[in-house]
C-alpha cells in the first residue's frame, strides 16, 4: 500500500472502525500514521507566558497495519460499469 500525506484512508480494526480519514503525519521508522480526527486523545498542558493551558484533544498516532487506502477512482469506475 502506498501511504502519502493527504491519502483517504479507512480504519478497519480497533475502537474507531469503520471511520474513514486523511492522513496528517506519517512515521515511517516506526510505521505509524496520524488521520485526521481519528485516535482522538486528551492531553493536559501547563500553562506558560504563549498559551493559556489546559485539556486539548489531538489526534494520535495509529499502526499502518490497521488502516486501508480508499481509492476514489477506482470507486467511480466500479460504480459507472455496474449501470
């Protein structure tokens, strides 16, 4: 599968399945990407003199083995030979 920034992807195992996305940020060292709202975690920060602190939810990294590449294309021409 060849995973590039801005790919649509779907989840297909794991607590967000079924959830399609794009991808944000890839790892490739330790073969991990991040998808946009999905794997959403609340992490806390101190607040300093640039930002005002607090809870803030971001997404998280997820292994490149439980996500599939939707292919659009593909997609558009199954659907114009089946009618």
């Amino acid at each position: 599968m060849i995973i590039k920034k801005g790919t649509q992807v779907r989840i297909i195992t794991g607590k967000d399945r079924g959830k399609t996305g794009e991808i944000l940020e890839i790892d490739r060292k330790q073969k991990r990407v991040k998808i946009k709202s999905i794997n959403m975690i609340k992490k806390h920060l101190k607040p300093t003199k640039e930002n005002k602190g607090g809870i803030i939810s971001k997404e998280n990294f997820i292994h490149i083995s439980n996500i599939k590449d939707i292919d659009l294309k593909k997609k558009e021409k199954k659907e114009t030979r089946s009618k």
